[in-house]
C-alpha cells in the first residue's frame, strides 16, 4: 500500500445545537481514490469544508505529506494542496477559461495581467485534464462536464496533492462519466490522493480502492483494501441494514389497467409509444440517457398526441390541469427548477396543489392550509426546523418528500415519477421507497423512470425498457437482472461491437 498523504486526526465540529463531526480519523494514500460514504447528515459535507477551509475544526487536527495544515479559507487550502471540486461549481461564468483556471493566481507583468502568460499556464492544465478548448473562450459557453473539467484544471494549476470530488457525476450522461473516471485514474496514477464523495455503490464499488464510512458525524469503519467489499457491505455500515432492506419490496395485490396510453406523443419523444399500468402496480422506465424515458412520462402527463386513459376517463389532448383533473400527477426529475419553489416555504411548497380547496370567495382559510401541511409533512416525516423553513434550506430527500406531499392531498389514481431517488442519500430512499409503496398498496398506479439498475430491479413489479425512443422490451420482476435490462437498454450497434 502507498504511503499515507493524507491525514485526519481526531477531526471534531460543532454547530449551534449539532455535533456535525465528532473525533473523525482517516487517511489517504497517494495514488489512492479513497471513497467517503454516508447518509445525509452523516458528516461528509462537513468534513469537505473542513478540508476546503471553509470551516475551522474545533478539535483535531490534518496533515498532507507529514506537514500539519490548517486552511482558513478556500485558497489557503489551495495554497497547501488540498481543492475540493463541489457540485455546484465555484467557476465566474462571465469571463474566460483561461481566467477561471488561473484565478485566485493571474499572472502580472508591468502591473496588468500577462495575457501570453495566462493563457500559455492555462494550457498546461488544460492539457492534464484533456479538455480541449480555446481558452479565450467564455467559461458559459462550456457544457456543465466541460466546466467541471476547468474547475479541475483549476486544482491542478496551483499544484494540488489531495483532490477531492463531492457528487462529481450527479448531472453528468454515462459518457461524460466515463471521461471523468479516466481523468481521475490519471490523476491517481501521478500519485496524488484521491477523496470521491457519492451515494452511488456503483461508482464507489468500479472506482475506488479505499473507502471510509462516516454515520452521525462519527467514524465507523475504513476498508484499506476493496477486495470482498460489496455495495451491501458498505451500505450496512451506512444505515445498519442491507439494500433489500433498503427496498423492503413485498408483493401486493395488483388490479385491473388504471393507466393506458395509446400511441401518446409529446415534445422530444421520437416514436409514439403505448404502455399500461395497472393499479397497485409499480412500472419501472429505464434506460440509457437520451433513451426518451423523461419525454414519454410528459407526453402521457401533458403530450398532444395519442390517447390516455385513467379508469374511465378519457383524454386526448392533455395539459396538467386535466391530467390532475383525472388523478394523473408527476413529480419531475429536476426538483429544484420544476418540483419545488425554493423561496418559499415547506407548508407553502407542500400545499401547491390544493390551494383552490382552501380558498373561498377568493379568501384562503389559513387553518385549513397549515392543517394539510402538517398532517403531510409528519405522515412522510419531512425533517424541518418548522413548517415556515424555506424549502431550499432542507436536504434532497426531504425537498423530494414534500413534493410527493403536495400530491398525496390529491385523490391520485397514478403518479409518474421521473427519478425520484436522484441525489438523494441510502437513509432518505429507504424512506421515498416506502412512500411509493404506500401509494401501490392504496391501489395507485406507479410508473417510475430510474437510471439505476439495481433500484429499478429492487422496487418495481415490472421493467419497460426504452432505446433511442421507442420501448425495447418488457420484463417481469422475477426475470429482470441487470444484464437482461442493460442488452434491451443498449442500441443494437454498441451491442454487436
């Protein structure tokens, strides 16, 4: 094994009235991709900051290659060769590559910026990361990977040793992430150490070497070698509980269509298509990225073409309003840009959909409202400080408990889910899956896109599966495995080759 160029000691933080990190000890070694898991909560945003030099240990203490370090802000801990690459990027949009990748360090001559200079140094790293882009041009003008991929350049411009990545693939297509895990295997390969933060136990299991387990701020194990160390194993140490736990899946009874689409098409989706749902019944659509999952879900809730029809009610043409008129709802994939509204408030954001039945005469009867609220907000068990708590203020899952919140007030009779588990910790989709259990064992119609195959094979009755915008295939529960789902998944081309 490599020396240890990381090291966490004792690492301890505390907040008003939390225990955000207690006694946190680990290390990395260098040439290492050394994962870190956890529920939300468990600590791991913490301790990035903490590495980062957003925040200041209260106890403890960290070292990179023997020499104590104690950032106090984000270019400290640059300047001591540690760079923390967040999901939401720290890039300035408005002004050039070559300027993000220098920032915080613009060559000067003569009192100005050398321009020869700057953009000669943002080549180099540019080139360590193999984006290959002018770098005159405007960082806006990049795609969300090709962004990433400067923010690196960035890290490595200023010499950084211990690199660390907080859900670098959650926005990412397959083959951007494939990009991204060659460049992080070069980086290992030049020996620097590698910290990888993701909640998926695929990414964790094919591309880490190393792995630490945090859960309530605290440290509960470190596997130095991955051999034998299985999705299960890790999520056990996460939550307690293994994943079938996790899914808890258990038969139920399933009745008669209570969704059929005839030919539906809709904006983006190639291939009109038709499926049906029965009630009860939980109908995975998966696929690869671009597969049409998402435009066929809005082409049933809101398309213009073909047919749909929800027990005994028919609809032709269909638009939100009708579509929840007849107990179709859908929760989208984008929260934070379509399912909810972050300004305003969880009772606000969990009472969208009901407000009309609140309001008489044009006044809304405020008792009602906070009434609904809570009954929804504790029958789901939304963490919140208060019902007032700006809804951007909570964690993914709990955002995702109030968007299904806003529906179950509803009389739903089939609810379209566009992944519903997407950014979301182990802990929190235990508790999204129990929520859609719920629904099925009430008798609602459940049809689910996932981009994960081994949530679509744990939750669902039955698997469609699309490729390049027509439905592949159908397959039972009992019959679907992962390689099964991935060859009806796959164009026949990539398949052949």
């Amino acid at each position: 094994m490599n020396q240890a160029r990381l090291v966490v000691e004792g690492v301890g933080k505390s907040f008003p009235g939390v225990q955000a990190l207690s006694g946190v000890s680990f290390s990395v070694s260098g040439g290492s991709v050394h994962a870190l898991c956890g529920e939300n909560g468990a600590g791991k945003s913490t301790l990035l900051k903490v590495l980062a030099g957003v925040h200041r240990p209260d106890t403890g203490s960290m070292a990179l290659d023997g020499k104590k370090i104690d950032p106090r802000s984000p270019l400290e801990a640059l300047a001591c060769g540690v760079a923390v690459i967040y999901q939401e990027l720290h890039l300035v949009p408005e002004v050039t590559v070559a300027e993000n990748v220098m920032l915080g360090h613009l060559p000067y001559r003569f009192g100005m910026v050398d321009q020869a200079a700057l953009r000669q140094e943002a080549m180099k790293a540019l080139e360590q990361v193999g984006l290959q882009v002018d770098p005159s041009t405007k960082l806006k003008e990049l795609s969300l990977a090709q962004r990433q991929m400067v923010e690196i350049a960035k890290a490595l411009s200023r010499d950084a040793q211990v690199i660390a990545f907080d859900e670098p693939t959650s926005s990412l297509t397959s083959r951007e992430v494939e990009s991204l895990f060659a460049l992080i295997r070069r980086l290992q390969e030049a020996g620097k150490a590698i910290l990888y933060v993701s909640h998926r136990m695929d990414e964790v299991t094919t591309l880490c070497d190393a792995c630490t387990v945090l859960r309530d701020g605290q440290h509960v194990t470190t596997w130095h070698d991955m051999a034998g160390v299985t999705a299960d194993t890790i999520v056990n140490a996460m939550v307690g509980r293994s994943i079938q736990d996790v899914y808890g899946y258990s038969p139920r009874t399933i009745g008669e269509p209570v969704l059929v689409a005839e030919k539906v098409s809709g904006h983006g989706l190639r291939y009109p298509a038709s499926l049906e749902v029965k009630s009860g019944e939980i109908v995975g659509l998966f696929g690869l990225v671009g597969a049409g999952r998402t435009e066929l879900l809005k082409a049933i809730y809101a398309g213009s073409g073909g047919s749909v029809q929800v027990g005994s009610i028919k609809l032709g043409s269909r638009d939100p309003r009708s579509s929840v008129g007849a107990g179709v709802v859908f929760c989208p994939e984008d929260r934070k840009k379509e399912g909810i509204i972050p300004q305003m408030s969880v009772a606000e954001n969990a009472n969208l959909s009901v407000r009309r039945r609140f309001s008489h005469f044009g006044l809304l009867d405020q008792a009602k409202e906070k009434q609904n609220a809570e009954e929804y907000v504790a029958k789901l068990r939304v963490k919140t400080a208060s019902l007032q708590t700006p809804i951007k203020n909570l964690s993914g899952g709990n955002q995702q408990k109030v968007v299904l919140a806003r529906w179950l007030a509803e009389e739903v009779k089939v609810i379209l889910l566009d992944e519903p588990t997407r950014g979301i910790d182990v802990g929190a989709k235990s508790e999204i899956y129990a929520i859609i259990r719920g629904l099925a064992e009430q008798g609602v119609g459940v049809l689910m896109v996932s981009s994960e195959l081994p949530e679509v094979i744990g939750v669902c009755d039955r698997v469609l599966v699309m490729c390049d915008g027509r439905i592949t295939g159908e397959v039972a529960r009992a019959d679907a495995t992962e390689t099964t789902l991935l060859q009806l998944a796959l164009p026949k081309t990539e398949m052949s080759a």
